[in-house]
C-alpha cells in the first residue's frame, strides 16, 4: 500500500442514494429484504443441487458457482450501506474503499465468464447433443470453474493496480453507495479524459464484446431449438430463455457504466443498485419459477427438512 500512502485522501464518504431520511429508511427496508432473499434464495439452489441427485449434471455444477458469485457480489457493498443507514456513519477508509473496487471486479469478471461458460454448455447440449458427454465432462466443468476465478483475479487485479496508481488530493465525497472506478477516478487529480478512455479500453469494451459473444451463441441455439420441435425442445427454449434473461440483466448495467463512465451520477445510481442487488436475486427466481427440475428437487428437500423420518419420494415428470 505504498502507493495508497502518497494520496492526502486517507477516507472517502459514500453520499448513498440519498440524503432525504425517509427515503433512507424505505432503501434500509427494502434492500435488507432483497438481501435476506438473495442470500436464502441462492443458497437453497446450492443445497438442492448438492443433495439431489438428479441435479448432479455440467449446467446445475455451473449454477451452483453462479449462486455462489452471486451471493458473494451481493455482499461486498450492500451489508455496509444496510448498517450505514442505521447507524449514520457512512465514511469507509482508502483501503476499504481499494477492498471494495477489487471485489466488485473479481466477482463481476468471473460471473461474465461463467455466463459464457453456461452458455457454451447449453450450445453443445442442444447443437450437439451426440458430443455433450465427451465435450462437457466433469473436468472440463472443474476447468470453466477455475478459469472464471482465475480471469476474474487478473482483472480485478489489474483494476487495483490503476487505482492505486490514481493521486487523490482533495475532494473525498463519493457520490455513491459504494467504491467502484467510474466514481472514484473521478476524484483523482489528474486529466478524468485520459481515465475515461481507459475505462472504456478495459471494463467497457471487454463487457460488450463478451455480451456480443454471448448473444450470438443464444440466438444459433434459438434457431437450432426451433428447427426441432418436440416436448424436450421446449424445456430447452425455457432453460435458454432464463439463461438469455440472467445474462442480459447482467451485462446490460455493467456495459452502460463502464462504456459512459462520465455519465449522470443518478443514472449510475440506478444501475449500480440494478446488477448489484437485483441481478443476484433474479438467479433463483428465473431458475426456481422457470426450471420444473429445480422446483421438484426443492420441494423434496423441504419435504426432508420438515419430515426427516418419512420418505417423500417424487417422480420427476
């Protein structure tokens, strides 16, 4: 932290979402539930995966990580403005604010490569169907895994290093309710164009032209599902469809961020709140209200939980 020491910022304020108290108390309210949901949703998928066999394939593995991700990105920011809002207090130090900015983009850079690693694994099983075994193995599975991390390490690394590099002399106030570059280098005194660009170069950039990747791949598996009309390809259409849903409500906020990171604060507001709170919530409901597989092997786990010495056996239909 060498490089964090030369700036005379040693602590920013998080302005929030805003300064009216009623309104804080409303955004304490309903972001303490979206939390709390978040958090139960995704983490009834992850049990139900692991204690269900049925589930026990490539695209419930990688949903599971997504749940974890999702959990882990709905944490790095919201319990602290949840607790500011009580407590009034809502200045974070300049390491904390650096803690921040690398777990937003750790989680955000591996949720974008699993997305393209569930989209790959739905691709195959629908476009080449008589290859999935082979292609999609369990350790093929392990290495998507792996890889997502590891990419999102780098790239949040990478976004650190910049930060730190970044001379922070005087203004402090972040207009936000947490650290993310787009509103923090707009504190640093030096020329906010040449970061600007940087941004785009980077963050921007890499998020529109993986969206782009994915959208083709989702519309060749929407024209191969339509080219074959049956009961299985139907349960495919829906799969895709929650798959499509997640990844646009996902990249859609990210790709306006950081492809205008001179943009209305309000407007980064908005989105800020939409992929950091509402989009890890939409995992489990997309797939719980979507996936008929997920809802039977759930109900039989509650069916175990509140009935632990009866079996409570159910087909899947």
């Amino acid at each position: 932290m060498d490089m964090a020491n030369q700036s005379t910022v040693s602590e920013f304020v998080l302005l929030g979402l805003s300064n009216s108290w009623e309104l804080q108390m409303f955004f304490f309210m309903v972001f303490s539930l979206f939390y709390v949901a978040t958090i139960v949703g995704n983490s009834l998928i992850v049990m139900t995966v692991i204690v269900d066999s049925h589930l026990h394939s490539p695209m419930y593995f990688l949903l599971t990580n997504l749940s974890i991700i999702d959990m882990s990105l709905a944490s790095f920011a919201t319990p602290k403005m949840i607790t500011d809002y009580l407590t009034g207090h809502k200045t974070i130090s300049f390491d904390g604010c650096i803690t921040q900015i690398f777990f937003l983009h750790l989680f955000t850079g591996t949720e974008i490569i699993l997305l393209m690693a569930m989209s790959f694994d739905r691709y195959v099983a629908i476009c080449k169907p008589l290859r999935y075994a082979s292609v999609i193995s369990p350790q093929v599975c392990i290495a998507f895994v792996v890889t997502s991390w590891s990419v999102g390490v780098m790239h949040s690394m990478s976004q650190v290093i910049f930060a730190l590099t970044l001379p922070f002399c005087g203004p402090n106030d972040v207009d936000s309710f947490f650290c993310d570059l787009p509103v923090v280098f707009q504190l640093a005194c030096v020329d906010t164009y040449v970061l600007g660009f940087f941004m785009i170069s980077t963050s921007g950039i890499i998020a529109l032209s993986c969206f782009i990747l994915l959208f083709n791949s989702y519309v060749i598996i929407l024209v191969t599902i339509k080219n074959h009309s049956s009961r299985g390809s139907s349960k495919a259409l829906s799969t895709c469809t929650a798959h499509f849903i997640v990844v646009f409500m996902f990249f859609g906020p990210c790709i306006f961020v950081y492809m205008w990171p001179l943009s209305s604060f309000l407007v980064d507001k908005i989105l800020s709140v939409f992929y950091t709170i509402f989009t890890p919530i939409m995992n489990p409901v997309i797939y719980t209200l979507r996936n008929q597989e997920v809802k039977i092997a759930m109900r039989k786990l509650k069916n175990r939980l509140l009935n632990p010495n009866k079996a409570t056996p159910l087909r899947y239909l």
